[in-house]
C-alpha cells in the first residue's frame, strides 16, 4: 500500500513539475494568421431563396408531359454548388445548373414530369447544395385523369 501511494506521489510531482512551461510561448504566429484566415472563410457561405417552392399542374391527362422551373437566388456571400438533385420516383427528373451561381445571382432548376399516375400526385425534389442546411425540398404536384376518362378535374 505504501509503494502504492508513493508511485501516486511521484507520477503526481512529476506532472506538476513538467506543466510549468509558458504554452504560449510554444504558438507560432504564422499558424494563428493561417486559422484567422480559414475561420474568416468559414463564415462565407451561400443561401439559396427559391421564389416558389411549390409547383401545382392543375388537372392533366395521363401520360401527358409537364415541365417547370423553380428559380432560386443566392442571397448568401458565397458561390453556391448543387452537388445533387433527386426526385421521389424516376417519373419526375429535376435538372439543376451545372456551374456556380455566384452571390446575388439567379440561377434555375428544370424539372420534368412524365405524367404518369392516377388521381392526386405528389412528388418532392431534394437539392443537395453547399448552404448552411445542406439540402432543399421542393413539391410537384399535379391531378392525373386516366387517358380514356373524360376530364373531371379533383372534386373540390
């Protein structure tokens, strides 16, 4: 029990003693510049406002192709990058740009319904972009009548 204590005492003093060192002493000022500058940076980032988030194709007839686009700005300090856009199912294909839109900028996602379905529909887009929240969902939604049905449109 004695060794005990006394390896504690010692690993104690020990730890003590070598904490004496200024630590600040041992920071370079070329790697606290080089932080100021990435902290700096990490505060750019790019917000992407959709005008509508929402797009409604009334009543259509099977089969019958849809298109619509959803313009978007970027109100935030940065370039912004969609790394992805997806759809709930293959019959809806979103199209987003390609390059860049750099701050203050308008830029457009095509998206593309085949018609498919019957009765009320609903379908989301996700865009994966470099914003704070990292992703957007965006709606379609469209009433489909079969192609040999008269058109009657949802019952409201």
């Amino acid at each position: 029990m004695k060794r005990a204590i006394l390896g504690l005492g010692l690993v104690a003093m020990l730890a003590f003693v070598s904490c004496k060192e200024n630590a600040s002493s041992k920071v370079k000022t070329d790697n606290v510049a080089v932080a100021a500058e990435r902290d700096e940076a990490a505060k750019l980032v790019p917000v992407m406002e959709f005008e509508k988030v929402e797009h409604d194709f009334g009543t259509i007839v099977q089969g019958t192709p849809q298109e619509t686009v959803f313009k978007f700005t970027n109100t935030g300090n940065a370039p912004l990058v969609i790394t992805k856009a997806t759809s709930s199912c293959g019959c809806t294909v979103p199209n987003p740009p390609k390059e860049p839109i750099a701050p203050g900028e308008v830029g457009e996602l095509k998206v593309k319904f085949n018609g498919s379905g019957r009765n009320q529909i609903t379908k989301t887009i996700t865009v994966v972009a470099n914003t704070v929240k990292g992703s957007e969902m965006l709606k379609i939604k469209a009433f489909v009548n079969p192609k040999d049905a008269a058109p009657l449109g949802p019952v409201k």
